[in-house]
C-alpha cells in the first residue's frame, strides 16, 4: 500500500475556537473531501485516515481536519447537545475555508457529527460515509456497550488512572476496543496516538465538570439527511451489533450499509484496501 507523508499543519480560527487542519491534494473540479476522526484517545483525522490519503488525494482536495478537544485543536469545554456544537463548529470551518460543498468521510465520533451536519444543512454535503458512528442511543436487540458501566470509564482509565497516559496503555486500548485482529496493529499509528494522547490540556478538560457537552440523539433527525449515506460497520465492533446501523439504516432517504466480517471499530486501518476501493466506489458516484 502506497503511503504518504501529511500536509502541512494549518489553523483556523471559527467561533473563537481555534482548528488545526491538514490538506492535500489539488483542486480538480470535484467536490473536496473532509476527513473527520473518532472519539478515542488521541484520535485525529490523520492518524485515523492516513492510510486512506493516498488513494483519495489524487482526485480531490483532502481536509484532515481536527475537532476540538482533539489533536492541535484548542481544548475548550462543548456547551449544549454535543453533535450540534461540533456540527456547528464543522459547518464554520467549511464557511472560513470557502468550501461550499464536501464529502464527509469519518470514523465514530465524527460520523455523528457528520450527521447533523448534514441534517441541519444538507445542501452542504455531498456524500457521507461513516465508520462505527452510534449517534443513536440504542440499537435494536441490545443496549449499547458505550453506555455500561465498562465503557463508561473507558477515558478517565486511560488518561487518569496508573500513571496517565503511556505506549503500553495505548497499544492495550487500540488492541481491545478497535481492532478484532491484534496483529493488525500499525505501529506509526500507535506512535501518533500516544502522543496526540499526552496533553495535560485534555486531562485538565477531563477533570471539568460538563466539559464534553450533553448526549444527544440523532435518530429523529436521520430522516432530514438528503445525501447519500454509507454506513460502514465491523461484524466485531465492540462498541455495538450490526442491529445499530440498521436502525439508523431504517431512517436514512439514501442509505447503504457495508459490514466488513474480519473487522472491529476501524475499519479503515484494520482493513485498508477493503474499505478504500468501497469508499471510493461510493464516492465515485459522487452528484
């Protein structure tokens, strides 16, 4: 597989709120892509993405773009329904960097904030795809994972608990909760992680009563997403059963759903090439 070095680093600053992105790739006509990255510990839309940057870069501008409370992104507190207050921060970066209209590639966390995007201002985005997003809070047969009791400490043990963050620890959690085959473990991902990981920044957010806004549920509002959608799941993926993409299915005007059988939460990295040539199958087709 052919890898690529990151673009640049770049800030901009939406709603006082400072944003760190990446891009690469040239203007070619066609609709820009927007990568977005999870929830976990050191996430960003680089080291989720940086597998898929040399299949996408050639045919269009990609935006690597960090949220904020991750990566180079400033550590503020979210005020109010979480999806809403990243979507609004999402839509800001797109009005700053003059893009009127993108595709929305993400993992997780960012899928759900790809959503309401997309729901709130549809003629924004183009074509979606989301990795293991559960935007939702329940599936169909089963409560979800994310919300028991052993999920539910999933950050502060990481980040609080036996020294604070460290390689060790970050090698066990990506291992656990987002690959199904351990031996699939890239190491420069790891690296990046870790790193991305240690800020005493987010831990002092971590420690701040309300500073990741409020659960919010985007079942109701699923319906009011006009672009095509791809939902991608790993038969593994610890954090839900493949009933909670069909219920989000269920509500979607152009929905497609994609379940990868030897894989967990990221598909992206556990199997490259498999979700490469789909994602841009679907993007191809791009309206």
């Amino acid at each position: 597989m052919t890898r690529i070095s990151p673009g640049e680093s770049h800030f901009v600053e939406v709603a006082g709120v400072r944003l760190h992105y990446q891009v690469l790739g040239e203007d070619t006509g066609r609709p820009p892509i927007i990568f977005t990255h999870g929830g976990g510990p050191g996430s960003t839309a680089w080291s989720n993405f940086r597998l898929s940057a040399a299949t996408f870069s050639p045919r269009h501008r990609c935006y690597f773009l960090d949220f904020p409370q991750f990566g180079r992104s400033a550590m503020v507190p979210v005020q109010g329904p979480v999806w809403s207050w990243h979507a609004r921060k999402l839509l800001g970066f797109m009005d700053a960097l003059g893009i009127p209209r993108a595709h929305l590639i993400n993992q997780s966390f960012g899928g759900g904030v790809a959503l309401r995007l997309a729901a709130d201002h549809p003629e924004r985005v183009a074509r979606l795809i989301s990795i293991g997003s559960q935007p939702v809070d329940q599936g169909v047969l089963a409560p979800l994972p994310l919300f028991s009791k052993h999920a539910a400490n999933l950050m502060s043990d990481y980040y609080l608990a036996g020294g604070g963050p460290s390689l060790e620890k970050m090698r066990v959690l990506l291992q656990r909760y987002e690959l199904h085959d351990d031996r699939r473990l890239d190491e420069e991902n790891l690296r990046l992680r870790f790193e991305a990981s240690n800020n005493p920044e987010y831990i002092r957010l971590l420690q701040t009563p309300g500073a990741f806004g409020e659960w919010e549920n985007l079942l109701p509002v699923l319906h009011r997403v006009e672009a095509p959608v791809l939902l991608c799941w790993g038969l593994h993926d610890w954090f839900g059963s493949v009933d909670v993409p069909m219920l989000m299915l269920n509500r979607l005007r152009h929905g497609q759903l994609h379940v990868f059988g030897n894989a967990a939460h990221h598909l992206q990295s556990e199997c490259p090439e498999e979700f490469n040539r789909l994602a841009a199958c679907f993007i191809g087709g791009e309206s």
